[in-house]
C-alpha cells in the first residue's frame, strides 16, 4: 500500500487531514498529515496560538513528530524567515526520514507548491503527486498570483519577494472565499474558523523554483466538481488548444472527479481517501488533443452560415469587412461597425491566427454583408497574464476603426466571445458614450475555476450595470459546460439586480462555440437573431 504525505493550503495544518488520514490507514496505507513551519496547531502546542515558527508532522495515529524549520527566527509571531524554501526544505527532511521507499504526494491550495518544490529535490522518492482542487503552478510562480480571495491577492502583490509578515486567516463565515466549502458541516466550519493560524506572508510571495528534475513524475488532478472544476471542464479547456492547458493530455497526467466542494477532508473525507488511493493506483481520465491526422481541429471547421466574400482590408492587427462590393463609396455615408473579440488563450504561434480561422472571417463578412463594418482582430491573449495586454490591444483596434472616415464613431458594437467575455469588463465599468452595444456569446464573465491568478478587474459580472451603458445581448448555449453557465447566471443575476438591459438569445441544444460544432438551423437562426439584434441597436 503507498504512504501519502498530506500537505494543506494556508492557515491549516495537519490536524485538517484527520478524518482522511484515519481512513487511508484503516485500509493499510501510511498516512503522514503535515504542519507546515509557521502555521502551528492550536491543540498540541499552546505557543503556536499567536504564531510561532515549530510545525508539527503528524505520522501515525499514535506518533506524532516536531520537525524544527533551519534559520528560522519567529518567536515573536511575525512571520520573519520563513518562506516557501522552508516548507519545501522541511517537507524534504520528513521524506528523508520515511522509511517508505516512495511516497505519494498530496498538495492542497497553497500545499501545492511545497509538494512540487519536494518532488523536484527528491524526484527518486516519489510515486505520485496529487494535485487537490488545485491548479498546477509554473516554475517561477507565486503562490500570491492564484490566491482565491481577490482583497489577499492584491494586497500581497504589493509586497517584496519572500517578504515576512503573517496574513491573517479568513474571518468566520468567509471561508467560501478560498473555495466552495459545498458539504462542510457547521461542526466542521466551526472547528475550521477554531484551530486557523496564520499564515507566513513569505510561503505566498516566493516564487516556486524548479530544476525539472521531477517533470517527468507522474500526476493525478483530483478535481471538486463543487468548486468548478471537473473533468469535462479540463477536457475542454485541452481542446480549445491554449499551450498552458495542453500540457494536460500529457501521458503522465490523470482526472478524477470528486462530487463536493473545495474542502473534501472535511467534506466527504471517506470519498477522498478512497480517491485518493484510486490515484495512488493510478487510476483516472486521460486527456487527448483531438488533432488526429485526417480531422479539423474545431476551429478551422467551417462557419455555419454561407456569406458572400466582402472586401477585406488590413491594418496591422485589426482587419475591416467592408460591405460587399461597395467598399462604403464616398457620399454613402459612414457605417456603423462591429469590433469581435475572439476568446483564449491562444498560442503565439498559431496558424491561423484568430482573423484569419472560419469563425472570425465568417462573422466579419456577415456583418458586412448586412451593411455594417466588421472588425476582427488578433489581440495577444497567450496566456492567463496577459489579460491587461490584450485590453490593450482591443482598446488600440477600437481607437483605429473609430479612426477611419468610413466608420460612424459614434455608433460601435463590441461582441465577445468565449473567454474572451472577461475582457468586456472594461467597457461595462466605463461605458463611452459612442459604445451602442456590447454582445457576448457562450461567454465567461468571470474567471473559470484555476483562473484565480486572472486580475481583479477583469469580472464582467462584478461591475455589469454600475455606470449607465449600453443594452447587452448575450447569447447562451443549453449545453454549456458548467463552469461557463455558473458565471452567465451570476452575471445576469448581478445585471437584474443592477437594472442593465440583457437580451438573450439561447440556443437549447447548442454547445459551447455552437457556430462550428452544432451548424444547425437553430444555431444558425440564433446568430441570425444576435447579429439584427445588435445591429437594431447601431441604428437606432
């Protein structure tokens, strides 16, 4: 049987794993829950209440070890000395003193990057990492940049690398801010909100440094469907071909769902346990990307309407759809336009890129052939980082279609697409007055679960109907993934709340990017209706 190490997000401490730990050595396995340095546990060590630097590895149900972090200086409670590289250097000496030959290595929330930083000093002592409702961080990267709680995220992002000082734990009632606490009994939040220490400023603000030497280990995704994680979701996320997600059909990769929410210790820690040894054994979904030699990957399939080539015009990354065989002569008049925004990320080296794939070229010319000026652009979405770059970018193809003499700048539409949806964010905070419409289709309007990291402002659904702005029309697919649906539903429910005028367009049967997936006559009879929609409110 394998011998699990047991590694909790920030404020917690081994005592949180318990209920899983008893069930995994009730079935013959090792279980070692860990207190990680400077996060103390309130019932052993009266001294750790007010933050002090001893942790504690718990090894058995009867044994209980104290592991002393080297170089540390926190008598005090201040968090001073200690550091990511303290876990990882005290997590590397519980390993080393494990008289199993390998182990399995869990990481929750923040516990994560530890177990990766462990896993690449003793790479040859480890069977398995297990990544708990967690999103696999990058070399180089905070534990700061995917905090859950937006309010802790910013302010860390203020402090030095490695900086010292405590953050406090959540207030009662407001664990729900790190995740889902779906299927918590109150004993449970109670105990919760008890025996939370704080946590080291320094383990959030250091960057996680890997050598690659455990790359090649294999990983299971333990995904809390409570949370918004899911298998479907990742599979997803692996087709639509971002290179940050496509690292997931990886041989060496698993999923497994688990149905609760981001806290399955306290949860549903039976069902954890025996996940948990489903992945020991390897157990899991394996992803695929489904370019397979003789397919077309989803994005180059064909649009779903058959619309007249139009005039096309380039301007560095902005191209304009003029209207068919006119190219708006002079005395006709300035048209009105449409600005699309293609979802992402998408990777820099794509070919085609976005304006130039079926989707957008099909879209450009068909507003264009009902006698507006459709703009299509290649805004630099490669990675979740670079959503203030791609603003930017639509900001700058926004400015230079306003520009032109045959554009009418004071009648613009906006229409987003997919993930493309939390870049409306802006406009819908501060709407010009020129911005007659904002359209949106099966789009997130707030950051999909592992999206944490994503800046604050880009929430559609949290700033939808502060300022006066123009009408919406978001068309919404019956068969969206979850994840997506959840931030429609809040958004619309913010805008009611607000009084933003939405219209919506549904497409029952429809999926996700139903344009190119589901060519049907009701797919091709809701963009029919999004586009007159939009285009009823440029003319009026």
């Amino acid at each position: 049987m394998a011998a699990f190490v047991l590694v909790s997000g920030p404020f917690t401490g081994g005592w949180i794993w318990e209920a899983t730990a008893s069930r995994l050595r009730e079935a013959g396995a090792e279980a070692y829950p860990v207190t990680l340095p400077g996060t103390g546990d309130r019932r052993t060590d009266p001294a750790t209440a007010t933050g002090t630097a001893t942790g504690t590895v718990s090894g058995t149900a009867t044994r209980t070890r104290t592991a002393t972090a080297t170089g540390t200086d926190d008598a005090l409670g201040t968090g001073a000395g200690i550091d990511l590289e303290t876990h990882i250097q005290d997590l590397v000496r519980l390993i080393d003193g494990l008289r199993a030959p390998q182990v399995v290595l869990v990481g929750h929330g923040y516990g994560l990057h530890p177990v990766l930083g462990a896993a690449d000093r003793r790479p040859e002592r480890v069977a398995r990492i297990v990544s708990l409702d967690t999103p696999l961080p990058d070399d180089g990267e905070a534990a700061a940049r995917s905090v859950p709680d937006p309010g802790v995220r910013e302010r860390l992002t203020e402090r030095a690398e490695g900086a010292g000082g405590l953050i406090a734990p959540p207030e009662p009632g407001t664990w729900s801010r790190w995740g889902s606490t779906e299927g918590v009994p109150a004993e449970e939040l109670a105990r919760l909100d008890r025996l939370a220490t704080p946590q080291p400023a320094g383990t959030l603000t250091a960057p996680l440094r890997l050598t690659g030497a455990g790359a090649a280990l294999p990983t299971t995704g333990v995904l809390c469907t409570g949370n918004g994680s899911s298998v479907d979701l990742v599979r997803m996320l692996v087709e639509s071909g971002p290179p940050r997600f496509r690292a997931f059909a990886d041989g060496r990769m698993r999923f497994i769902d688990l149905d609760t929410g981001h806290w399955p210790m306290l949860s549903a820690p039976g069902e954890l346990a025996e996940v948990l040894r489903r992945a020991a054994a390897g157990e899991g979904h394996r992803m695929a990307v489904p370019e397979r030699a003789g397919e077309r990957p989803a994005h180059l399939l064909p649009f779903l309407l058959d619309v007249p080539e139009v005039p096309r015009e380039r301007r560095g990354r902005v191209d304009l759809h003029l209207p068919a065989g006119r190219g708006v002569p002079p005395g006709d008049g300035p048209r009105p336009a449409v600005v699309f925004v293609h979802g992402g990320p998408v990777e820099a080296d794509r070919r085609p890129t976005p304006r130039d794939t079926p989707f957008l070229l099909g879209y450009g010319r068909y507003a264009a052939s009902l006698g507006v000026i459709g703009a299509t652009l290649d805004h630099r979405l490669h990675d979740l980082a670079d959503f203030p770059r791609a603003a930017r970018d639509i900001a700058d193809a926004v400015a230079l279609v306003r520009a032109d003499p045959r554009v009418d700048a004071e009648r613009i539409a906006l229409w987003f697409f997919s993930t493309g949806g939390l870049l409306a964010a802006d406009w819908l905070a501060a709407p010009p007055p020129w911005l007659r419409c904002v359209a949106a289709s099966y789009p997130a309007l707030a950051p999909l679960p592992g999206w944490a990291g994503v800046e604050s402002r880009f929430r559609p659904a949290e700033v939808v109907g502060t300022a006066a702005g123009p009408p919406i029309v978001l068309t919404r697919a019956g068969r969206e993934h979850p994840a997506f649906a959840e931030t429609v539903e809040a958004f619309l429910t913010a805008a009611a709340r607000k009084g933003a005028e939405v219209e919506i367009v549904d497409v029952p049967d429809g999926r996700h990017s139903f344009e190119l997936v589901d060519p049907t006559d009701a797919s091709r009879a809701a963009v029919e209706r999004a586009m007159r929609s939009v285009l009823a409110r440029l003319r009026d």
